[in-house]
C-alpha cells in the first residue's frame, strides 16, 4: 500500500513539464544567441589571433636566419676584401722597394761615372800644367844653355837644379 501511495501521490503533471520544456528550450535559444556564439566568437578570434602570432614569429625566425646569412657573407666578403687589399699593398710595396733600389743604383752609377769624369778631367788639366811647365822648364834650360855652352856633366847638373826647383815651388 505504501507503494501504491507513493505511485498515486507522485502524479506527473504535464502541463508543467510542458512549460518547463519550453522555458528549457527559450533559455537553450537564449544561450546560444547571447552567449554561446559570442564565445565561440571569442574563442574562434583569439584561435586566428594565436595562429598568426605563430605565424609571424616563423616569419620573423626566417628572416633573422636570412639576414644573419647575409651578414655572415658580408662578413667573408668583408674579409676577402680585406685579406685582397692587404695583399695589394704588400705587392705594391714590393713594386716600389724595387723601384727605390733601382733609382738609387742608378743614381749611385750616375755620381760613380761622374767622379770619373772629374777625376780625368783633374788629370787632363794636371797633365796640361805638368806639360806647361816642362815647356817653360825647356824654355829656360834652352836660354841657359845658349847663354853659356856647357858640358854634358853640366847640362845634367843644371837640369837637376831645376827639377828641385820645380819640386820646391808646387
């Protein structure tokens, strides 16, 4: 009997079942027009926002690899260039160290042959002097010999004289 209560007392009244199913489904209609779709609209922006974020910071990544790329062959051109002008310089002052050598050889037998020069015109002009005084010399030992006729002892003696005499005066 208890259970017969129990069945009998709990009677299903359909006609709130009825209107709670529809305040369900109002609310259900509600909550998809005013919250649910707005969420996923959130949800689905911040989704696109993260996606390009990632996608940006790939980009960015390349684009640092690319440019450290580029520096890196800046770098070794820099470098080739640098190890090339070094080279040119060394080469060029190679160059100039034989050109210096060369001018100061020519130079060195320019003021050799013209030391030579000098050297044989002082000896021309010493040999012209030495033969103008033997000329003089002749000169004077013919007067003395005409003034005075003289032996051969005499002659010798008296070119002698004048051979110290000549040596004296220089």
């Amino acid at each position: 009997m208890l259970g017969t209560n129990f069945v009998l007392g709990a009677s299903i009244n359909t006609g709130d079942m009825l209107a709670q199913l529809v305040i369900f489904i109002v609310l259900l209609v509600l909550l998809k027009k005013f919250a649910w779709g707005p969420l996923m609209g959130v949800m689905k922006e911040r989704e696109d926002h993260i996606a390009s974020e990632i996608d940006t910071a790939e980009n960015n990544r390349k684009e640092a690899e690319r440019m450290m790329d580029e520096a890196n062959a800046e770098l070794k051109d820099a470098r080739q260039n640098a190890h090339q002008i070094i080279e040119d310089a060394k080469q060029t002052a190679k160059t100039q160290e034989s050109s210096i050598l060369d001018d100061a050889r020519q130079e060195a037998e320019r003021i050799k042959e013209s030391a030579r020069e000098e050297i044989a015109q002082e000896r021309d002009k010493a040999v012209q002097a030495l033969q103008e005084q033997v000329a003089t010399l002749s000169v004077q030992i013919a007067s003395k010999v005409i003034e005075k006729e003289l032996s051969a002892n005499e002659q010798d003696q008296l070119i002698q004289e004048y051979l110290k005499e000549v040596g004296e005066s220089k």
